[in-house]
C-alpha cells in the first residue's frame, strides 16, 4: 500500500468509514476507544501488540518500541483493563521522536499531559496512574488483536479522529475509499439542496441517504 493511499485515507473522517464499511459488512468499529484530546488525527499502517498477565519475573511491557517503523501506528491489546496501563511518558516521548504515528489501546494509558504537550496522538479507554509493569507483559507483537471489539490485523490501517477509531483491513482499503467518495458527494448534494430550501426528507429521498450505508448483498 502506498503512502499516497496512506494520505488519501487521512483526509476521511471515521464517520464516512464506519458508514463505508457498514456496506460492506465489515465490523472494524473500535468501540470505546476516544482521543485524549479531540484535536488528535491519526493514519497508519498498525503494528500490533498482544498483552498477558505477567509471569514470575515478569517480562517486558514497553521495550517492542524501537521496531516501530515511523509513520506506524502502535496498536495494544490490553483486554480493555482499567486496573493498569501500558503506555506512559517514556514511551510517548521516543514514539513522537522516532515519527510514530500514534497509540491505540485497548486498555489505559497514563501520563497524558506529555502527550498532550508534545501533540503525539493517542486512543484509549481512559487513563489513570497504575503501571503494568510487573502486572502485564508482552506476549506477541505483529499478530491479529482485538480492539474495541474489532479484528486489527498487522499492516491493517488505523483511521482515527475526534469521533474515535475505525481499522480498515488492508484488503478491503480500495472498496472503503470507492463508497466513502459515494457517501461524501451525496451527502454534498443534500446539503447543498437543504441549503437551497429543499426539505430534508425529500433531499434525503432524492439523493438515496438511506441506502448508502445499507449492507451490500
């Protein structure tokens, strides 16, 4: 995939994917994971990770970051625990450093105020103080992980925005980015037609809204 797709996908939002894969029956919603800031945009190729309890001595949480190629998104499934967190400010700092594109977690993250201050975009389920160190350990790395109840397989994209994070299987990219181009004209029309004094529903009807996210059969 080259990173002209990668640039043409960055200028979608979330929402138009999500409809997009709705039509083409693919769940790749993450569910419950948000931006520490609604500012935050990211667009990349996933590298992932997969979490387990820690064994005795525990392995490591954190050290897989120096593989990460720039540009990559790090994708963690930590099995939407609250109890720990698995990405903190040492980890924030080299990523925005080596040009990672940013974090998902299916789980928590901690020190977001360098996150925050530094602009290096990440997605979890909430935040707070306790490490997984010696609690959590890497597992796998650049095998399939569930986050937010959708399958990320490595090189899948990661779409993320304001309204939260889609993945994209990197098989199905060039489907998603010919009905997005369909959903977003369409609903240009209707907007402009609404503008124009049309009725909502009769635009709506016009254009055929209803249908553009219905499951292709």
């Amino acid at each position: 995939m080259s990173d002209k797709i990668i640039e043409k996908l960055r200028t979608l939002s979330t929402s138009s994917v999500s409809d997009a894969m709705d039509r083409l029956g693919i769940a790749g919603q993450c569910l419950g994971i948000k931006p520490l800031d609604p500012s935050f945009r990211l667009c990349g190729r996933a590298y992932t990770m997969h979490m387990t309890p820690a064994e005795i001595p525990a392995g490591s949480v954190g050290d897989y970051i120096d593989d990460v190629k720039p540009g990559e998104v790090v994708v963690i499934d930590n099995h939407g625990r609250e109890d720990m967190t698995v990405w903190g400010d040492i980890l924030t700092f080299l990523a925005k450093k080596m040009g990672v594109e940013g974090t998902v977690i299916d789980g928590h993250c901690r020190d977001v105020h360098l996150a925050l201050e530094r602009e290096y975009p990440v997605y979890s389920r909430g935040w707070s103080m306790r490490t997984g160190k010696d609690r959590v350990q890497l597992d796998q790395k650049n095998v399939p992980v569930s986050i937010g109840g959708a399958r990320v397989e490595p090189g899948d994209i990661l779409l993320g925005d304001a309204d939260g994070v889609v993945c994209i299987p990197k098989a199905k990219v060039d489907d998603v980015l010919k009905i997005c181009a369909e959903i977003e004209e369409a609903e240009e029309h209707i907007r402009a037609a609404i503008d124009g004094g049309m009725r909502l529903d009769e635009a709506r009807k016009e254009f055929r809204y209803h249908q553009l996210q219905t499951r292709e059969k």
